[in-house]
C-alpha cells in the first residue's frame, strides 16, 4: 500500500514539474474551463531600432575626387601625355581631341583610306548639361534648323491646318501638300493623307485635339514654332528645315552633312546645328555642351572642341554689323 502511495505521488510531481516547465500556472486542482493546451513562448518579441529619418534619409554621397594634371609630367592613372609609337593601346594614354577643323580632315582620310563611300553620312552626338539650379533642369526639347548647305534632295512635306480658304490658297502657293480645316482629321485618321511637319493657325488648335494621339510628337505646338500666323514662313522653316531632338534626357544625335561635301560645307553645318542646340540653353547658365562627338558611317568617333565652333561674342557683333550693312 506505501509502495503504491509512493509511486502515485512520483507521477503527480512530475506532472507538476512540466506543466511548470511549460510556462503554465500550477493549479492545485484542474477544473473543467481551464485551457489545456496552453501556448509556449521561449523567445521574446524582436524590438524593432527605429532610426532616425533624416539620417536614414540622407544618403552618404561622396564627392567626386578631382585631380590636378596641370604640373605634372604625365597624367594620373595613364603612361605619358602622347604615345610615341604609331601603334599604342588607348587606355594607357589621354583622349585626344581635335579640333572640328581636324576632326572633319581625318573623317575624309579614313575614307580614302577603307574605300568606304565617299557619300556616306556625317553625325555629330552632343552630351548636353541640362541640369539648372535647386534641383531645375532643361527640359527636353526638339528643334529645326536651317542648314547652311543642305543634303537632303528632296523637301519636307507640310500640311497646314487653316479654315481660311484664303490662307489655305497663300499655303500652297508657297508649296504646302495640302491645307485645309476639320475635314482633314478623318482622312489622317484612316492614314489617307501624311507629311512630315503639320502647322496650323492658332484658332484652329482648339479643334485638333483628336490628332494628339495620331500625330504624337508632330503635332503643333508654339514652342516648336508649327503654330503661328505667317504662313509662309513656317512653310519655309520645316520644307527646308533641319529637324532634331534630345534623346535619353540630355543627348543629341543627328545628321549635320554627307562625306562628299567640301571641308567649309560641313563645318558651317555643324556650327548652325551647335548654335541652335546652345540657344536653349537660359542665357545666365555656363556651357550647355559637355562632350563633342563627330563621325561618318563607317569610321571611328573622334572627340572635337565644341567651343572652338561656337561664335565668339566678338564674331557675333562682327556678324550682325556686316548683315546690317
């Protein structure tokens, strides 16, 4: 009878034992609404660090390291200023840049040299600043030109949207493919009438709203100067124009001239394109172009001095002087 007492007690204290080591209560009688199957939490609860915002916020950004080359006898991280062999490998030595003088001379003997068309075309690619001050930049922009020497043969065609029979008489006279009001939205529509620049007239605008979607980015705008009052004008800037725009935020690749044409041809192109592409720049800013890029179909792409195209302030007044007199 002991020996049974014993071991009913032993059984007992074990029980106590783990529902202590549980985490659970120990109750000196079990009644029928106490929980059973109680949870076990061995851990405590992970205690989030909040960190503060602003420094959360603010990025470390680490300023650019700028190293002065001026007095010393080679660059920093290359071999020497100039190679010394006609063959070099280019990493070990400075970008040359040439002048656009030069630039354009080497085009025309790497032709010569390859064999390549002699009328192949000419680019130029430009890596624009746009940034402005408190975080401002230059917005996008798309712009014609009148090329000093043109090489396309064919003209641009234009369509003039006017409900004036007289001004839609005046616009093909001065060479426009079609003129006329709201009755040429559907044909464009259905793709039955197309050009490659539209103008119109600044009453009509209001009543062109269906052709955003079709025209897209020709569609008129003052700011591209396709909506305005001279007629003739406008024609004669978009059926001879030069048309380009800023890709990629802040880059501007374009045709500028064909290979075959005379040294002068080709840089007087490619001072009226620089030209245009700096006069949207705000007049209080420094240099819109940061990098100067020339080259033809088929040959390498050689860096040039933007600055030495651009007229200087004292060739300017020299300009306006001479087409006054």
């Amino acid at each position: 009878m002991a020996t049974c007492t014993r071991s009913v007690w032993k059984v007992l204290a074990g029980c106590q034992r783990q529902l202590l080591s549980g985490g659970a209560p120990a109750y000196t009688g079990f009644t029928h609404s106490a929980q059973r199957n109680l949870p076990v939490r061995k851990f405590a609860a992970f205690k989030a660090i909040r960190k503060d915002k602003e420094v959360s916020e603010k990025a470390e950004t680490k300023e650019k390291r700028v190293i002065d080359d001026s007095d010393r006898h080679k660059p920093y991280g290359k071999t020497a200023w100039a190679p010394v062999d006609d063959v070099y490998i280019l990493r070990y030595y400075p970008r040359t840049i040439h002048s656009a003088a030069d630039a354009i001379d080497m085009l025309k003997k790497f032709q010569q040299l390859d064999f390549t068309p002699h009328n192949q075309p000419v680019y130029v690619d430009l890596k624009l600043d746009m940034k402005l001050e408190k975080k401002r930049k230059v917005d996008p922009f798309v712009s014609t030109v009148h090329l000093p020497h043109r090489f396309k043969t064919e003209m641009n065609r234009v369509l003039v949207f006017t409900e004036d029979a007289q001004q839609a008489q005046v616009a093909l006279e001065h060479g426009a493919v079609c003129a006329g009001g709201v009755e040429l939205i559907q044909p464009i529509l259905d793709d039955e009438i197309s050009a490659d620049f539209y103008v119109a007239v600044p009453d009509i605008v209001s009543k062109l709203v269906l052709l955003k979607n079709k025209l897209r980015k020709k569609f008129p705008k003052s700011k591209r100067g396709s909506i305005g009052v001279n007629i003739p004008k406008m024609l004669e800037l978009f059926r001879l124009g030069h048309e380009y725009a800023v890709e990629s935020d802040c880059f501007v690749r374009t045709q500028i001239a064909t290979l075959d044409m005379s040294r002068e041809h080709i840089f007087s192109n490619l001072q009226a394109v620089l030209e245009d592409v700096c006069s949207h720049r705000p007049a209080d800013a420094g240099p819109f172009i940061q990098r100067a890029i020339v080259t033809s179909r088929t040959s390498e792409a050689l860096w040039f001095k933007s600055e030495d195209v651009l007229l200087k302030p004292a060739d300017e007044e020299k300009e306006k002087s001479t087409i006054s007199l």
